[in-house]
C-alpha cells in the first residue's frame, strides 16, 4: 500500500511538473530562510549557556541614578566579594575580573613577538573554579593562584609561540610586567558575554591599583583598600549562590554589608543582581534582544509565507485529482486513507524542500551572516539540541502544509465532484484569496519598512550635527607611551604638512561610548547640573567649526589657567543668561573655572538621545590631549597627506603603530545596529517577494488551466491578447490593492514604534505608502503578465479540445 501511495504521489510531480517545481522552490526558499533566522536566533540565546554552574551565577552592579537619567556601574571594589561570601549565607563562592587595557597596551615574548592587544585581563582563581572555560593545558585548580602568572587562549599562544609548548616561558606586558606563562584556554566562543585574550592573576595588578587611588601602599593602606565594601573599584564581581538561594534575598543584605562611605543614600540608588544567563540580553547588548525578536519575527512571517503559498497551490491544483478521489471514494476508500495518501505526498514535497533548503543553508549561511554581520559560531549548528529542534521543525512542516489539503481533499463526497462543484467550492476559493492577500500585505509592508529605515539611515548620515566631521582624520596619542608629551611638535610639525588646514586635540574620541560626566554649579548656587566634558585645546572649536552664541571675548587659552565652554543646553539648565555669561563655575567639588562662552547646541553623540549639556575644558596643558584631530584641506591628497602624518609621527615613537580614523567612520559606527537592522529587512522583503511572486505565479497558471476553454472561445470571437491578459489579471490585482490597504497601517504602526527610538527621526510621508503599493502592484503585474501572455498566445483550436 505503501509503495503504491508513494508511485500516485511522483506520478503526480511528475505530471505536473511546473507547479511542483513553484511548490517545492517557494517551500526551499522560505525554509531556507526560516532555518538562517532560527541558527541566529537560538544562537543569541545560547549566551553563555556552556558554564556548567551558569544557572547559579550573578553579577552585582550598582545602579546610580543622577537626575533623570540612571548609570549602571559594573565595577565594584576589591573586598566586595570576599565580604558578600563572609557574610550572606546564600553565597557559595565569588570570582573577580578586571580588564587591564582601557587602551591597547605593548604585549611581546621577545623582540619579533610583540603587539599592541585589548584582551587583557586579571582574575582570581575563584573566578575560574566558577566558570567553565576550557584547558587545553595547565591545572584549573593551581592557575593564576600565584603572581605574575597568566593564561593564554589558544590563539594567542599560537600568535606568541608558535608551535613551542608556551607553557613556562614568560611574556612582557607594558613594558614592565613580566608573566610567566602557566596555562592555555580554548579560545573563548563567540556566545561567551565574558572575553579576554590573556587571563593573568589579579593580584600583580592589586598594588598598582592602590598606588593608583590613593598613592602609596603601605600596609594599613592596602589592608584598609582591600576591606572597602562598595561601588568604588574596578572589578566586575561575580557571585556563586547555592542551589537554593534567594535572589531577592542577597539583594536584600548587601546595603547592610557596605562600608560606612559609602551606604545608599539616594533611595533611587540600588545594588541590582543579574543572573548569567540574562546578562548579554538584559544588561551587555539589548539592541541585541530586539534584534532577536525582530529575526524571529520575520522568521515566522517567511516561514507563514512558505507554507500558505504550498497550501494555496496545493488546494488550486488539486481539483485535478477531485476525479481519482471520487472514483476511490466510490470503491470503497475510506477518508483515513486518502488523509494518509496526502500527507504522505505533503511530506515528499516538504522533504525535498527540505533537502534543497538543507543544502542552501549550508551553502549560504557563511556568506549571509558575512554580509549581513551577523556572527555565528558554527560549531553551535552541531549542537544535539539544535539538530533534535531542526527534526521538529521538519515534522512540524509537514504537519502544517499538509494538513488543509488532507482534510479538504479528503471530506469531498464524490456527488459534489461529479457535478464539477469542487472547482468552485467557496470555502477553497477563499482560503486562496485570504492566502494572497497574506503573502502581498507581508511583502508590500517589508517593502514599507525597507524604505523607511532606508530614509532613517540617511538622516543619520546627512543630518547637520552643529559640528564638522568631514575630512577628519583622529590619530591616538597614547600619553603612557609618552606621545602626548610631544604633542605641540607634532602638531606644529603636522600643520606644516601642504594637504593639512588645521589641527586639534581632545581627551577622548569623538562619537565613542566612553565619556566623562562631571558636576557643574554657579557660585553660590545649590543647583548642579551633570554635563558631558571634554578637556580639548584652544583650537577645538574653530577646527570643528562649532558655531558661538556668545564669546569669546579675548583668545581661547589666554586667560589664567583652564577655562570653560559651555553648549546652550547647559547654559539653559544652569540659569545663565547668555546676554551676561561671565561668570566662574564650580566643576567637581571644589575646582573653579572661568566660563568664556557659549556655543549652540552640536551632537556628541548618537542621535537616539537629545543634545544634552556639555563642557568644554578649554587649556593650554597637553599632557593628557590623547586624541589628535585633523582636518584635511579640500583638495588635498588623503594617502599621501596621512603618510606624511605617519612619518611625524614615527620620528616619537617607535613601539605602537601609526594608526588613524575618519571621524566620518566613527560616527557611522554608532548605528551599525541600526544598519544590521537595515540589511536584515531587505534581504527578508527579497525572499517575501520571491515567494509572493512564486505562489501568484502558480494560481496565474491553475487559473488559466481553469479558463482554459473560455480563452479559446474569447480568442475565437475576436478577443486580442490584451483583453485575455487583462481578464486574468482582475482578479489578483483587486486581491494586491487589499494587501496594499491591509499593509499600509500594520507598517505605519510598526515603523512608528521603531523610529520612537530615535530621539531624531523622520516623519513617516504618505508618498512612502503609494510608492510600496506600485511597487507591489508593479511586480504582480510582471508576475501574472508573463503567464498571462503565454495562455492568451495559446492555440485556441488546441484550447478547445476535448481531454
């Protein structure tokens, strides 16, 4: 029985060999896409889900808050640890962390290894009983318990060493640390929110940490620092609780463990604790989350568009077999059987599809996630658990595309057949026109989407900042290296070079996540505003050609000692009045500087949030301008303008390379979410469209078999191509025009949402809705023209034939 199902099914593909072609390449190219999204997205949430103890680690973080907006703080002091384990019975363990490389610093094992590396940083040897990083070589329980010890992932070692055993050779750090080498990790995988390259002991880093905050470490002073419970630290702290600790209830307990400096005194402040496996969603990367929800989103939408095209063309097509089901009905065939022989069909179909979508996945899923920036770890794909979840999602789409046509097929009572009424069943004729409709409103509101994060990442790029960033160049003078020293040589030397207008520096990076927020106040006023503060030089703002409001009155650095600018903002908030701005200004607690003018309001930072206040701490010291800014002239030549830069700057130094960056790039980088986003939507409205497309393109093809007679008597009675093609066209481009209707508030609503984000964002034009409709319309059009013609061409003497 069985393998005569299987010959009526292959008969059946075989005879109808176009529409099985449609059926099975619609399938395989939504499947294909549905199993893209599904390997990102459970790899998202797959973060750190490899540490065998995961489900019982938090971090602690505390939670400032400074006027209306509220900080997450990660780093918290050296005893906290130790005193939350001393003292919460719900604690089992601590581990400590703290990245060493706030900038790139020297690493080298001799005189032809040596690079400048991020990925450094200290544990203790709690941190690793914790979590379940891998050795390849060394003992988990004796590593970083001595000092001057550190570990190496795998490609470090090999980048340091070669194919030399690492183990007991020693690398330098900064110039002055020498660690010996006691250990070798895997590399970290991608799905890890913790990531360092070297993994050395923390307390070869604790001494100079002390010297650092308090300046000296005599032993009352490091015995006073390590006993210090509270925020002010710079280690990420990571708790162990026992298997049935209370959350809340370590919350709970760490106020009454603080030092008495610092205990909570805003009630708005708190200490939060995030379990490991939230962190990468909840605390590390939230765009990340959305962008998961979205993928999902989508992937269910092209998985929906896939199956319904299967079932349209499968209900369309089958009225074809309506004459073998009544004659089997007759016979004697039972329903349960025919229900059987069409699933068994629907998962050949499906089978197929799911072999070619398979195959494309493998083929494509490198290049996909390249281009779109999507990183996946591979050796996640062959994870038993992502294989038993492809298995369901396999029965699961046999499932769902065969079962309408089973249970449509299946109940036909062979009197209704007879009399050609299955044809014109009204409940089939509708679930095809619901299913059209679905497939275009889901296409014509992607392709809505696509315009409008199209017209959002222009603002980002043209939007006028108050600030220019064209032909920018920034180049990092590293102060420890003592660059920074030599910056008035360097600049001079700079200026004189023929492509270069002008130059500038500042303390930190333009349109970079880190910043430095500092409290403001008049004289004798109670009121404090926190501003964004950049120490620049005198030329800052003449190089970046910010507009003044008022001021300055005399030369930028002329004045005795530092003095200040402010934006309008923060003018506005401190109550200064722009017409009478001279004034000094409390900055911190008790420094002063004098306030020498106001410039309008520019954007520092990503155009999600508004211009808030900012200060520019306007001095002649150089000793920490860690940024060099220059502008190049119009016509200059860039490559050659910049290696002349290079060869400046290689005359101070010969350890770190010359590197530099388009301030232009380093903005761009601040939306890369958004651009990802971007890439997303329209590769997804590519394979909405195909699909829509394919499955118009199909009932075009059953329609005009339907019509088939009629065409030949219209074609005989004087009736031009045009008018065939027009008839057969009525009636989907009436269906396209409802999707047109349907889509245009579901997109409205939905890229309303998302552009709320954005604190400058465009306004959402009506001219957007017409121009997805036609484009919609356009591609239907196309879609039902070319088999429109193609049967409007036909023979009609061969039309009007018998069969």
């Amino acid at each position: 029985m069985f393998s005569h199902y299987l010959k009526i099914a292959f008969r059946h593909i075989q005879r109808h060999y176009v529409i099985s072609f449609v059926n099975i390449g619609g399938l395989a190219i939504g499947l294909t896409a549905t199993l893209l999204v599904a390997a990102y997205v459970a790899n998202e949430y797959s973060h750190d889900r490899f540490h065998a103890k995961g489900d019982r680690i938090v971090k602690v973080e505390f939670n400032h808050n400074e006027g209306d907006k509220s900080y997450s703080i990660p780093w918290l002091s050296y005893g906290f640890g130790q005193a939350m384990k001393d003292q919460c019975a719900e604690v089992e363990q601590f581990g400590r962390i703290s990245d060493q490389s706030f900038y790139s610093r020297l690493v080298q094992s001799d005189s032809k290894h040596k690079y400048y590396e991020t990925g450094f940083v200290a544990a203790d040897n709690n941190f690793l009983q914790m979590f379940s990083f891998e050795f390849v070589k060394g003992d988990k329980k004796t590593a970083l318990t001595r000092p001057n010890t550190v570990l190496l992932t795998e490609s470090m070692a090999a980048k340091y060493f070669g194919d030399q055993d690492p183990i007991g050779e020693t690398i330098t750090y900064d110039k002055t640390q020498v660690f010996e080498v006691v250990g070798v990790l895997k590399d970290l995988p991608y799905n890890s929110t913790i990531k360092f390259d070297f993994l050395s002991d923390l307390i070869s880093f604790r001494t100079r940490d002390i010297q650092e905050r308090v300046g000296n470490t005599a032993d009352s002073t490091v015995k006073d620092q390590n006993s210090y419970v509270g925020a002010m630290g710079k280690y990420h702290t990571y708790l162990l609780l026992r298997p049935d600790a209370s959350q809340e209830a370590v919350a709970r307990k760490i106020p009454s463990l603080l030092s008495s400096s610092s205990k909570i005194k805003d009630g708005k402040d708190s200490y939060d604790i995030f379990p490991l496996f939230d962190m990468y969603f909840e605390r590390d990367n939230k765009p990340a989350k959305q962008k998961a929800m979205v993928f999902s989103f989508i992937g269910l939408l092209i998985l929906s568009l896939a199956l319904c095209n299967y079932v349209n063309l499968t209900t369309a097509s089958s009225s074809s077999r309506a004459g073998e089901v009544s004659v089997r009905k007759v016979v004697g065939g039972q329903r349960m059987a025919l229900i059987w022989q069409f699933y068994l069909e629907s998962a050949i179909y499906v089978t197929i599809a799911f072999a070619l979508a398979v195959g494309l996945f493998w083929g494509l899923k490198d290049y996909l996630y390249r281009s779109l920036e999507l990183p996946v770890d591979a050796s996640f794909l062959k994870n038993p658990w992502f294989l038993f979840s492809l298995a369901g999602f396999y029965v699961a789409s046999i499932l769902l595309s065969g079962g309408y046509p089973a249970v449509l097929l299946s109940r036909l009572a062979p009197g209704q057949i007879f009399r050609g009424a299955y044809g014109t069943m009204g409940g089939a004729a509708r679930a095809r026109r619901v299913f059209t409709v679905f497939q275009f409103t889901v296409s014509i509101a992607l392709i809505i989407g696509s315009i409008l994060i199209t017209r959002q990442m222009e603002l980002f790029q043209y939007k006028n900042l108050g600030i220019n960033r064209d032909r920018i160049v920034t180049v990092f003078l590293d102060h420890e290296d003592g660059l920074s020293k030599h910056y008035r040589e360097i600049r001079q030397s700079v200026e004189n070079i023929a492509g270069v207008e002008s130059v500038t520096s500042s303390t930190l990076l333009m349109y970079y996540p880190l910043g430095n927020r500092w409290e403001l106040k008049k004289l004798n006023s109670d009121k404090t505003v926190y501003v964004n503060y950049f120490s620049v030089d005198q030329q800052f703002v003449e190089t970046m050609q910010v507009k003044w409001v008022a001021g300055p009155r005399a030369k930028l650095g002329e004045g005795k000692g530092t003095s200040v600018v402010l934006n309008e903002t923060a003018a506005k908030e401190l109550g200064i009045d722009i017409a009478n701005y001279n004034r000094t200004l409390n900055v911190g607690a008790s420094t002063h500087r004098d306030l020498v003018g106001i410039v309008k309001d520019f954007h520092f930072s990503t155009l999600t949030e508004k211009i808030g206040p900012m200060g520019l701490e306007i001095g002649s010291d150089s000793s920490f301008n860690d940024y060099l800014y220059i502008k190049l002239a119009k016509n200059a030549d860039a490559k050659s303008t910049l290696a002349s830069v290079g060869k400046i700057y290689n005359q101070f130094n010969t350890n770190r390379p010359f590197e530099y960056a388009f301030l232009d790039d380093t903005y761009n980088k601040m939306y890369k979410n958004e651009q990802k986003t971007g890439r997303i939507v329209y590769w997804f409205t590519g394979v909405a469209i195909v699909i829509a497309c394919l499955g118009l393109f199909g009932l075009t093809i059953f329609a005009a078999e339907q019509r088939r007679k009629e065409i030949g008597i219209r074609k005989v009675l004087g009736a031009t191509v045009l008018n065939i093609v027009t008839m057969l066209s009525t009636d989907f481009l009436k269906l396209v025009l409802i999707s047109v209707l349907l889509a245009s508030p579901l997109a409205y609503l939905a890229m309303q949402r998302w552009l709320e984000d954005f604190a400058y964002h465009i306004p959402i034009s009506w001219w957007v809705f017409v121009l997805a409709g036609a484009a919609g319309l356009c591609v239907a059009v196309l879609t039902i023209s070319f088999q429109g013609f193609k049967a409007a061409a036909a023979n009609p003497v061969k039309s009007l034939k018998t069969n």
